[in-house]
C-alpha cells in the first residue's frame, strides 16, 4: 500500500526556513541553502521551477519525490510557493488543508488543486487519487496535524549542515506532539 511521506530539509538545529519568513520570502533570508543539495544552480527563467539534480544519491531522491501520485499541503505552504503554477509535478491533484476560506490564490484556472477543511479528509482523498503511488506531504503545519492524526506514515528529513537563528522549525507544540511508539525489539 503507498504510504504517505513528508519530505523536508531542515537545518541542524530543526529549522525549515530562514528568519524573516513573509508572503514575498517564502524561505526567509538565507532559507534557500536548505534546498541547495537539490538544485543544479540553472535557472526556471521567470515562472519555471529552478533545474534540480538528476543523478547520484541526490537525483534518487528527486525522482522518489516526483514519482508520487498526489500532493497535501498546508494552505501557506501552497500560497507562498505560488500554487506551483497549479501542477506541483506530472499533472497530480493537490489538496491543500485550509480552515479559512476563501484561497488567497485564485485557483478556478487549475483544476488539479481542490481545497479541503480537514487534514484527515486531505489525506485520505490524496491516497485514493495515487494508487499505489505515495502521497507527498507538504508543510510543518500540516505534518504536526496528520502526525498527531496517525494519517501521515513517514518522515524523510533532509539534514542540511547548517544553523538558522529563526522560526518555523519542524518541532510540535507541546499541545499537539504526537506520542512516541516503541516496539518490541526495537531498543526501546
């Protein structure tokens, strides 16, 4: 069965984006050394998405990420990367989880982007719609919600070697942090 997978770069210290984050800085200053692993440095000219690496170990990941069926979002997550022009990758849905309507982008030209008021439903749809594909998730928010949920099933986290002095970082609430889970066997 596919699983649903938040793929995220983070900092050292947990961060996902530079300080001074904002509707017209969507990684904050300097939050852009998070993603350099996976760009080639090409530009995507002025609305293409910059070129991402194709071979090694890096490349595979790209291409696990790009070979997902669907995509969940949070509603800033989505806005502030500017709907990804409508189609994230190869013409799969994209569900952003808001609880405020209406969008803050116009979306009645992309028929691949549904919005949905619940992460639980956002999840549930995006796996029907990928198949046997997974269902990449975007968003600290949105994962912190589909973790203490149990709706998202795995975390791959790209560990950058760096440190940034900002918000947001990929760490829960107190209120919201999902239960740790040990299992037999496994040292814990």
């Amino acid at each position: 069965m596919a699983a649903t997978v938040l793929y995220m770069s983070m900092s050292l210290d947990g961060f996902i984006a530079g300080p001074n984050e904002g509707p017209d800085s969507g990684l904050g200053d300097g939050g852009e050394r998070l993603h350099e692993w996976v760009l080639t440095g090409e530009d995507g000219g002025e609305t293409g998405p910059p070129g991402v690496v194709r071979d090694g170990v890096n490349g595979q990941i790209v291409q696990e990420v790009m070979s997902t069926g669907a995509v969940v979002a949070g509603r800033r997550t989505f806005e502030r990367a500017g709907g990804w022009g409508g189609d994230h990758h190869d013409d799969v849905p994209i569900f952003i989880y808001s609880r405020r309507r209406p969008p803050g982008i116009d979306i009645s030209r992309w028929p691949l982007v549904t919005y949905v008021d619940d992460v639980e439903t956002a999840m549930t749809r995006a796996r029907e719609v990928a198949g046997e594909k997974n269902v990449l998730v975007h968003g600290a928010a949105t994962a912190q919600l589909a973790l203490a949920a149990g709706v998202l099933d795995e975390l791959e986290l790209h560990v950058v070697p760096s440190f940034r002095p900002g918000p947001p970082a990929l760490r829960p609430s107190p209120s919201r942090a999902p239960r740790a889970h040990t299992y037999p066997g496994s040292g814990g």
